[in-house]
C-alpha cells in the first residue's frame, strides 16, 4: 500500500501541470461547447457584428459568478438603463460535472492523502483556471446599436443624432474572486461526494456522516435535471418549438426545476415580470408573477392558476425519500435513523440555501429620448426573482428530518458497511 502511494504522488507531482491543463481546458470546452449550442438554439448566432463568440464568452463567465455589466449610450438628449444578473446554470452543472471528475482522476484508488498534496493539486488547477477566466473575461466585451422602433422616437433621434447603444463587460476583478470561489467549491464537493477520493488523516472522522449525505444532494438535484429534460423533450415533441426547448435545457434548465424543488417543499419567491421580458419556465408561472407589481410564487398562488401544481408535493416526497435512502445506505450501519434524519437535513438546508442563492434572476433595461419613453412601456421591462430565504431554510429542514428518517428506517434492511462487524461482536 504504501509503494502504491508513493508512485501516484510521483505521478501528480511530475505531471501535474499537465494533468491541471487538461481538466481547465477539458471543463471550459465543455462549458463552451453547452453555452455555444443553447444561445444557438435561441436565436443569439443572428447577433450583428460577430457577437457570438462574445456572447458564449460573457454566458460562461456568468456561469462561474462572474460579473458582466450592461451600459448604455443615446446621447446627451437621451437617458438609458440595463441591468442583469443571472447564472445559466446548465452551463454551470456541466462544467462542475468535468472539473469535479478531472480533479479526482489522478487522486483515485487512494485511502489517504496529504492536506499539502491535495492543496498543490488544486494550487495548479487554480492558477490555470485564473489565466482562463482573464482570457474570458477580456473577450466578453460587445456593444450593439438599437433601433428606436416607434415613428415619433426614430424621427426624434433622427432630428437629434440619437443613436442608442447598448453593452456588455466583464468586471475583471469580481469575476476572478468568484470564480476562484466557485472552483474551490467545485472540487470541495467532487472530494466530498466522492467514495474514492482521499482525505487528510485528520479529516477522515468526517467522512461517515458528511460523505453520504452530501452524495445525496448531488443525486437528488442531478435527478431532478435529468427529470425536467424528460418532461421537456417530450413537451416540445407533442407540442413543438423545439429550439426553444433546446436552449432551455442547455442554458437554464437547473434554473428552474431547482426553482420547482424548493416550491415544491413550500417555499415562497417574489417576482414580477413585466415588458417583452419573459422566463424559461411553464406559462402558469408567468402568467403569476405578471398578475401583480411584486407577485407571490409558491404552491397556493400556483394552484390557483392550475390545480397540478400540487403534485409537486409528491414527487418531493418520493425523491427526497429516495435521496435519504441512498444517504442512509451508504452511511455505517452504527448509525441510528435521528442521526440520518439530523444529517439530511443540514445536507437539505445547505443545499436549498445553495438553490436560493444561484437562482436569483434580475434583470431591466429601458430608454428615453427627450422625456418619452419614461425607460420603461414598449422601450423597456423589468424582471426579477427572489426567494424569502429563512422561511425555505426552514422548510427545508422539516423536510429532512422527516425524510431522512424514514430513510433511515427504510436502510435497516439493507447490508451496509459496518454490518458484517458488528454482528460478529458479542
């Protein structure tokens, strides 16, 4: 065993510069290539001024926290404003999906690894990772020229050489420190969910209870992404718009069934949307947060749009006792069903404070020309999403003592680590 550790710290500490280079550019190619397709599918590869590329630039930077800042300019005569902020989670999930299996493919089939060892590994893969996201964040610059539209506006800024633009940036320095944070978080989680991967020695103690509960969470909101393609593959077959479908599920599809996971637990989010603006999501959700200057969505206001709503309940149910299931399966046999029940329910609560903090959407833009146009009406729109945090958190928790109970009594059949000891004992 200890020959066999010492040729894999030979073998990362002689290739892993190399190692790191092909995660980072494996990872970012994947992100590309996802974000490339879904603003293909909707509509973006018609932008003017081959703003493509740019564009697949800015939606990965965004993917990984980063910072892209909309400005505007029509002239002394003219007032504009834009804002965003959204996270295309699709490209996000795959990029973690890469990251995460590079980082721990040369660290496989080893018991135990040194805090230094596992520090230098991901020293390498941040380094490089920075130097991607500065090349990134330079590229994702553009700037466009509207069109005023209306006769009265276009004979206005024709009059008054008013010729509205509108751009994106990426602000450097935020967008490094969220994307060294998120990294971090990536390969933190690939080292927790991982059975394989190794742990310093003072870590180890941990790895009973924080192993299983966080393979849990991956496969529960993995499954749920893998249930909203379903259901949206077979929606744009019997009903069309297809490329529409595509470009939600290669851009926003976490986005939202992890919106409708936390709904489903009975969470409340406040919205409005309004103007051409509009959400990738079913339409008794828009139709929601457009009824009122700041909506309410969560299962009553939903219901009364559309009774099914309430089946959200059940298949939380089910996965979520699923998902404490596997958790209470892959835990030592030691443990009692409170204790399962304790850890599903920190393991839930982080993850739906997780989901609450990604998922916030906000989003403006308007422009007026000599007072007309008020930034808002035909020249304008509003859009934004928020959850009420504590009130999720809490929900979350009662979720998971109750699921993770019973998961914990549902695993007592099954033959774990630790059962074939402990019968053994007298």
């Amino acid at each position: 065993m200890s020959v066999r550790t010492r040729s894999d710290e030979a073998v990362v500490a002689r290739h892993g510069w190399v190692q790191a280079m092909v995660t980072v550019l494996a990872a970012l190619l994947a992100m590309v290539v996802v974000a490339g397709l879904g603003l293909w599918a909707a509509g973006a590869a018609d932008l003017p001024d081959n703003a493509f590329p740019r564009v697949v630039a800015a939606t990965v930077v965004a993917a990984v926290g980063g910072t892209i800042e909309l400005s505007g300019n029509a002239g002394a005569l003219a007032d504009t404003k834009a804002g965003l902020t959204v996270i295309p989670l699709s490209v996000t999930l795959v990029g973690a999906l890469v990251l995460g299996a590079g980082f721990l493919r040369p660290l496989r089939h080893r018991a135990v690894a040194g805090a230094g060892e596992l520090a230098g590994w991901a020293a390498r893969i941040a380094v490089l990772w920075l130097l991607a996201l500065i090349g990134l964040a330079l590229a994702a610059r553009q700037t466009f020229q509207l069109s005023l539209g209306d006769e009265t506006l276009g004979d206005l800024g024709d009059l008054f050489g008013v010729s509205p633009k509108v751009g994106f940036t990426t602000d450097v320095p935020p967008t490094l420190f969220f994307g060294l944070l998120w990294l971090v978080g990536v390969l933190v989680l690939a080292v927790l969910v991982s059975r394989g991967a190794p742990l310093p020695p003072r870590l180890l103690r941990f790895q009973a209870s924080v192993r299983p509960a966080a393979y849990a969470m991956v496969l529960l909101l993995l499954a749920y992404v893998a249930l909203g393609i379903v259901i949206a593959l077979v929606v744009a077959a019997t009903r069309g718009h297809a490329a529409e479908t595509v470009a939600v599920i290669l851009l926003g599809m976490p986005n939202l069934v992890w919106l409708t996971l936390t709904i489903g637990l009975g969470a409340t989010w406040n919205g409005r949307v309004e103007g051409p603006f509009g959400l990738p999501m079913p339409q008794v959700l828009d139709e929601v947060l457009r009824s009122s200057d700041t909506a309410t969505l969560n299962l009553g206001a939903l219901a009364e749009h559309d009774g099914r709503v309430w089946w959200l309940v059940v298949v939380n149910a089910v996965l979520l006792s699923a998902a404490a299931f596997v958790m209470a399966a892959r835990s030592p046999a030691r443990m009692r069903a409170w204790q399962h029940a304790v850890h599903m329910a920190v393991a839930l609560a982080l993850t739906v404070l997780m989901i609450c903090l990604v998922g916030r959407i906000s989003a403006n833009y308007g422009l007026s020309v000599l007072g007309i146009g008020d930034l808002g009406g035909d020249l304008g729109g509003d859009l934004f999403l928020k959850p009420e945090l504590w009130s999720a958190i809490g929900l979350a928790l009662l979720w998971g003592l109750v699921t993770g109970f019973l998961g914990g009594l549902l695993a007592r059949p099954v033959r774990r680590r630790g059962a074939a000891v402990n019968a053994r004992k007298p």
